[in-house]
C-alpha cells in the first residue's frame, strides 16, 4: 500500500497506460481521480477500481481547455480535499514527416501533448506549493531522446515535456515538489495498435519490426509503464528530481544488431 492516503489525478486514465495506473495505484491505497475525454471509456476505469475494491472518481474534462481542466481541479478537491500526484498522461500520436502533415494535424499535436500537460499543471500546482508537498509526473516518451522516422510532431512535443520536466523541477524544488518524466518505448496499447492499423498494409509484420527494435525482442505492456509511474508516485523515489526515467526495453540506449 505505497500511496495509502494519497490522492491522484491521472489525465487519460481511460486507456492504455493511464488506465493501467489508474488500476494499480488504486490496488495501492490511493484515491484516484480518473480523468479522460471519452466518458464511458473513464467510467469504465472507475468501475473496474471499484470492483476490486479501490477508491475511484471519474471527472470528464478536454485536457486543453482551460474551463474544462478548472472545473476537474476544482471537483476534485472538493471531493477529496488534497491532491498529492498529479500524472499528466494524457496524449495522442502524430505521424508524418514535416512535409507530410498539415498545419492543422502539428497545432492538434501540440495542443493536446504540450497544453494539456501545461493546464492540468498550472491548475494543480499552486495547490501543492500551498501543502509544500507533491509529486508530477510527465508522459514524455523515449522518442525524445531518438531519432524514429515520421514521427516529426509527437517527438516535437515528447521533447518538450522532458525539458518541462526539468525547468519545472528547478521552480518547485523549493515547495517540496518533485516532477519527474517517463520515458516508455512502444508499449502496446490501443493507441499502438491505432496507429499498426492505420500506417501499414500488414499491422502484424509492422509489429515484428517494432518488436524487433527493442533489446528485449518484445513491445512493454502498460503494466511495465504503471511499475515505473507508481515508483515515481511513491516516496520511493524521493530522491528523483527532474528525471527521465526510461521503461523502453533498451531501445533508447541499445543496439540490437
Ligand atoms: N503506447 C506507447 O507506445 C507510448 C510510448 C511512449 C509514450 N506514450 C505516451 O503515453 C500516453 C498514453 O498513451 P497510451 O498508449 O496509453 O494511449 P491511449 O490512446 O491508449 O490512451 C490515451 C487516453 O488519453 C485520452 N485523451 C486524449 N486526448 C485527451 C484530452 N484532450 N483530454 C483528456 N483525455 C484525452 C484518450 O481518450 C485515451 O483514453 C500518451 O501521452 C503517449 O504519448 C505512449
């Protein structure tokens, strides 16, 4: 029970990583607050946390939208009164190298994948600066750190949640609040095999190339990147300050050939 009395917020807790987290950091004695955009996908983290016997909220509200993202701070402490995590998950992918994708599908990139960290944070901070306690965690991903074909607008964003990270870290550090980013390779959730089926004529033969990229012959599972987000959640890590922390079966810094 590592988050026994904490309460969390998870922005795109609906599906893929941020629901997996959602379950275990539930299994882990927090009060979740389940955020997503799709209303019966966050219903159904709640349901499934309250099955086993956990604590869940789910609170709909557009990442992006300033209204939107006030109102699910504001909820959420009404209900719970304190937030002690914050986990800025939620994102989507952009493929397309520059001269592939128009202005509009950049601006959709950046809104959601840099905004949507920026508002949630902006949000909640001041909250853990009054409680001199808290810890952040940025999704960012190791494509950061990577060159990876077509995929101009996602990594644009991924970099720039990793030095948000860091900057951040400096401005809080003194409010007793730690912000850390993970790093995940392809891990396989919808959002994975959204875009195997849309980028390749054989999504299956795509996946074995994928798979094949990684030292450990395997794409990671959620599960691998909730581990890593929940030591990052924890007073486990107290000693993690502006970190990137890499869940990417050695993709970053290997090389398999
Ligand atoms: N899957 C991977 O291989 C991988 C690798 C590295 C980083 N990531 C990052 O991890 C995060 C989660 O990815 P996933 O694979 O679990 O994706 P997913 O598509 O399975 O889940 C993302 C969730 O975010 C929600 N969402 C999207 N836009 C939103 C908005 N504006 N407001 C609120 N919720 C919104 C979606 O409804 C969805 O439920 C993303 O930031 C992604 O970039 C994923």
């Amino acid at each position: 029970m590592r988050l026994r009395n904490k309460t969390v917020i998870i922005t795109g807790a609906g599906s893929g990583i941020g629901k997996s987290t959602a379950l275990l950091f539930a299994r882990e004695g927090a009060t979740v607050i389940v955020n997503d955009l799709q209303e019966p996908a966050g219903e159904q983290t709640v349901k499934e946390i309250r099955d086993a016997g956990g604590i869940g909220h789910f609170i709909q509200a557009d990442v992006t939208d300033v209204q939107s993202v006030q109102a699910m701070v504001d909820k959420a402490l009404n209900l719970v009164g304190h937030i002690d995590v914050l986990f800025n998950n939620a994102g989507i992918s952009g493929v397309g190298a520059i001269h592939e994708i128009e202005p509009e599908q950049w601006d959709k990139v950046i809104n959601v994948n840099i905004r949507g960290v920026f508002l949630p944070t902006k949000y909640v901070v001041p909250h853990m600066m009054e409680r001199k306690s808290g810890s952040i965690i940025h999704m960012s991903s190791c494509i950061a750190e990577i060159g990876l074909a077509r995929r101009a607008s996602y990594a644009a964003t991924k970099g720039a949640v990793l030095a948000l990270t860091k900057s951040m870290q400096v401005d809080y550090a003194p409010y007793n609040i730690r912000v850390n980013a993970l790093l995940p390779g392809t891990i396989l959730t919808p959002f994975v095999e959204n875009y195997l089926k849309t980028s390749y004529a054989d999504p299956e033969e795509a996946k074995r190339s994928l798979k094949s990229r990684q030292l450990s012959n395997d794409l990671g599972s959620p599960e691998d990147v909730a581990n890593a987000a929940l030591f990052l959640a924890s007073d486990d890590s107290k000693f993690m300050m502006g970190s990137p922390l890499y869940i990417d079966g050695g993709v970053t810094f290997g090389k398999n050939a």
